[in-house]
C-alpha cells in the first residue's frame, strides 16, 4: 500500500506529486535517467565489454597471472581484518554514543566522521609519517624487524582508517532512535549485560548493523588512495586490486586491466543487491 503525503491549499488536501505540471515531472525525470546513464551505466556496461573484448579465454588468462591472484588475495585479507574490526569499533562506539553521556562525547563523534573529510591520501601520508622508515616510530620499528609501511599491517591500517564510520555512523541514530527502554527492561527482568546485549540490543539494529557492514566491506575492497599510499606498489606482495588495475592499464594491458576491474565492477553490483534487500527486509518489520 503506497502512502501519499497531503498538503493542504485552501482547506483542500493536495498530493504534492500533482501539483507540478506533467511536463516538469517528465523533465526532472527524464534529467535524472540520463545522467544515471551516463555517468553510471554506460561506465559500468563499458567495464564488462572491454573486458570481454578479446573473448572469454583472454578474460580468464587475465586471472591466471600470479600477480593478479596475490592482489585478490590481499584484498580479500584485507577485508576479511578490516571489517570484523570496523563492527567491533561501530558497535563499542555507537552504543557509547546513544546509551551514555559521558565528556568527550561530541569529540568521539568528530573523530568518527574524520575520514569522510579526509582525503585517503592524506590518512595514508600520515601512517608514512608515523611508521616509515624516516618517520616518528620508523627507527623503532626498524631496530626490532617490524614492518608496517610497504607491507600488509600498513595497508590494513590504512582500510580500517578510511572505513571505520561505516558500521557506527549507520548504528548511532539507529539506537538513539530506539532509545533504552527495551534494554532497561531486560535488566530489570535479571539480565546481565551480555544478556541484554545478545538478545536485547542486537536484535534490534541487526539490519542497520548488515547495512553498515555492507557498505564498509565495499570501501574495504574498493579503496585505492590511502592504500596506494603505504603499499609501495610491489607487485605480487602489497598490490590490492585497484593498484593492479591501475598497474595493468599503465602498461597498456587495457583487456586485463578491465577483466580485473569487472571483479570491482561485479562487486558493487553484489553491493548494491544487498543493500536493497536489507532496505527491503527493514521496511517489511517496520
């Protein structure tokens, strides 16, 4: 059942949607499918076409370059720390927000929204200046055999920076919507704190906690500036799959480059599934 909103105009309720003439609406909308075509669909479709341009058999030759399979996994590594990480901070992080006050409170919350302004080269120029070998702790690091920069903890270090906000900016307004009453309730029943966490709290945002997930397990995979940054670029050992792209369309290897890409390409689409069905099964509770 659609809602429609009513506006009143001389004691006559009005739906906002009729109130502008056909041809605006047609205008506006057809504006708007013709820059999501070009600016959306028409990359995407080139994605995939480039990259079956010689054929399949040279499609799949293109993942069977070790380098390109040592950048699927680091990417998928990558992920698979950043983001369990990310849901623990978000959680930790929102449930302080909504649930308590406490001083510094308004700080924390600056601090999460850090990376959205940003630039990921400049969080990733900041871990070379903190861990590499002429930075800060460099020397220290050096003396005790401990790599950062130019190697796998620098690039974990600098995905977790540039996708922290996702999971806690998705589940702060969600429980200071819904407020402490169910929680307060489960402890007056002889709850413990895990108790009302487990059965009380996290029923309760696990959608809003999968939509976070889902877009920062996207950022994870897809993130290039602060990455490319604190990699070194070193083929087969620090290269994510957006350097490898970037590798191969430097070298004019233009089918490989987007075989590789349509992996990202495919991945936003998945991305993009998934966020509509989480929408979907949200609306359906609500």
């Amino acid at each position: 059942m659609h809602v429609h909103t009513l506006t009143t105009h001389g004691g006559i309720d009005v739906n906002p949607s009729l109130t502008e003439p056909r041809a605006v609406r047609w205008l506006l909308t057809g504006a708007a499918l013709l820059f999501l075509t070009l600016f959306l669909f028409v990359p995407l479709v080139s994605v995939f076409v480039q990259a079956f341009e010689k054929g399949i058999g040279a499609y799949w030759v293109s993942f069977q370059d070790p380098d390109a399979a040592a950048a699927i996994r680091l990417t998928l590594l990558t992920a698979a720390i950043a983001v369990p990480l990310n849901i623990v901070f978000g959680i930790a992080a929102a449930w302080a927000i909504a649930k308590f006050e406490f001083p510094g409170k308004n700080i924390l919350i600056t601090l999460i929204d850090l990376p959205f302004s940003v630039s990921p080269v400049i969080s990733g120029l900041i871990y070379v200046l903190l861990f590499g070998l002429q930075g800060l702790l460099g020397p220290w690091l050096a003396s005790h055999n401990i790599q950062i920069i130019f190697a796998v903890p620098g690039i974990v270090l600098a995905t977790i920076f540039v996708t922290f906000p996702f999971v806690a900016r998705e589940l702060i307004p969600l429980m200071q919507e819904q407020g402490q009453e169910d929680e307060e309730a489960a402890i007056v029943l002889g709850a413990n704190g895990w108790q009302t966490f487990f059965w009380v709290t996290l029923p309760n945002i696990k959608w809003g906690l999968l939509y976070g997930v889902i877009l920062c397990n996207a950022r994870a995979m897809g993130e290039f500036g602060a990455v490319s940054v604190v990699s070194g670029h070193i083929r087969g050992l620090t290269n994510t799959i957006p350097l490898h792209v970037e590798i191969l369309y430097n070298e004019y290897n233009f089918v490989a480059a987007f075989a590789v890409a349509s992996l990202l390409a495919l991945l936003a689409l998945i991305t993009l599934a998934a966020k509509t069905l989480v929408e979907i099964k949200a609306g359906w509770e609500r």
